[in-house]
C-alpha cells in the first residue's frame, strides 16, 4: 500500500536470559471429565460471576467543560468504575475528550494498584477516524501500537513494576495519579507517545472550589513530571473525586459541570 510503514522490533527476552525469546506456553488439559461434571464446573463458574458483576461500582463520574482563556473550548465526560472481585478486581475508566472538530475516545483498565493493564484511543476529526490506537501490559512489558492514514507505529519495550498510566489530554486519568501515587514520585506511563516519566504527586494541603454559586471544601494536588513540563494542578472532594483540573502551561481549566451528587455541599459563594 503506497505510503504505508510498518516498524519492526526485536523479540523480547526472557529477564536474565538474552538468548532465549520470551514464549507464552498455552497448557493443555488431558483430563477427560464426565459430562456431569462439565455441567457443574460451568454451574459454579456462572453462579460465581453473578457476585463479581455485582461488586462492580462507580467512584467517579462526570463531565467537565474545558477552558483555555477564560473561552469555553469542549468537553470531557468520563467514567471510573471498579470491576471483578478478588485476584481479577481492579477499574475502568472511560471517556470522550470533545474539542472543536477532534473527538477522543479513550478506555483504561487497570489492577486493583491502578497498573495498566490495558489501553485503547480512537481519534476522530469530522467524523472520520484518524488514528487508532492499543496498548497492553504484558508481564513486565507494555506494547502499543498506533494505526493512522499515513502508517503504523509499534513499540514494546519494559516499564517499572508498579506504574501508573495517564494520558496527557485526559484530564480524568489523573483519578489514578492522585488515588495510587499521593506523596511521592511514581513512573506514569503515556501511552499515546509510549514514553514513561517519573512524575510527583505533591498534597498542597487543603482548599475550597466554587462550582456555580456553592462552594466546596477540597484537596488542593500539583501533579509535577521530572521535565518540569506539563505540570498540573487538580482539586479533588474529600473523598478524591476530581472537581477541577488546571493546566497553567496551556492556560487550560477543566471545570466539572455539576458537582458529584456524593460530595457534601458547602456555603452559597
């Protein structure tokens, strides 16, 4: 296909072992079981799927406006729920990122530590599809792939035990820096530029945010890369569900449209 580039990368190796080539091995069952016992292995399987599906819940969801100047410019609503239960439990977050004629579609799932686990983007301008993109962990190791009109892009390569995910343009990704890395400095891995930072999550301490004319008692966070670029400010309620999202370098505020009904009002502004 004229104009189309593939990138090809070298097989990953076994840690300690530069030889041999990392092969995920698929056991084989030779247990020949009767078709009664069949019948009760999926009995159970399915009446221990009706409590995981229930255990499912949402901590965070909304829509912010978002600002750059004072100009109201699109929209993000988003999202973040637990799901499973046991070794299987952790979240999903979901979002669409709307500004002027680009639309984002993004979903991250993520362990009960807030790892990434798996992540997928589908950009739109006018409402054709611009770039597709996929990412997941894979032991130790994260592979993402992106697909455009003009090529594709591949990459795999290792990212630190325990890190974290946010992609830079998704203000409700920094759910995960706040509740996962408060207080210290964490590895958060941007899976659209396939590039992993430390980055610090600083408590400023407490604050108050006005969201129309009531105003709330809040945690004031300053999310900071090692870069000294990009860095951001979030409000969040006392129970760490974000209210507002500030960008300085960009002169970008996401604003949440209508507080969480779970947040305790405060005083009229």
């Amino acid at each position: 296909m004229e104009g189309f580039t593939r990138t090809l990368y070298p097989l990953a190796v076994v840690p300690g072992d530069p030889q041999r080539p990392l092969i995920r091995l698929h056991g084989m069952c030779r247990n020949r079981a009767s078709i009664t016992r069949r019948a009760l292995v999926l009995a159970t399987a399915a009446a221990m799927a009706v409590p995981a599906a229930a255990q499912s819940r949402v901590v965070d969801e909304g829509t912010f406006s978002l600002f750059v100047g004072g100009v109201r410019v699109g929209r993000e609503d988003f999202s973040i729920r637990t799901v499973g239960g046991g070794a299987s439990a952790g979240f999903v977050a979901q979002g669409n990122v709307l500004r002027g004629e680009v639309r984002l579609a993004v979903r991250l799932n993520t362990s009960a530590a807030g790892s990434p686990l798996l992540f997928t983007l589908e950009e739109t301008r006018d409402g054709r599809l611009t770039e597709s993109l996929t990412g997941e962990s894979r032991r130790e190791l994260w592979s993402g792939r992106s697909v455009r009109p003009e090529g594709e892009r591949a990459r795999e390569f290792r990212f630190p035990a325990g890190s974290l995910a946010a992609e830079a343009v998704v203000m409700h990704h920094l759910w995960f820096l706040i509740r996962f890395g408060e207080g210290r400095t964490t590895d958060v891995l941007h899976p659209r530029s396939l590039q992993v930072e430390q980055v610090s999550i600083e408590d400023a301490g407490p604050d108050r945010v006005s969201l129309g004319l009531r105003e709330f008692v809040t945690r004031r966070w300053v999310i900071r890369p090692s870069s000294g670029e990009g860095v951001r400010e979030a409000w969040t309620d006392l129970e760490g569900r974000l209210l507002r999202v500030r960008v300085p370098g960009e002169d970008l505020e996401a604003v949440r449209d209508e507080p969480p009904a779970e947040t305790p009002g405060g005083g009229r502004t």
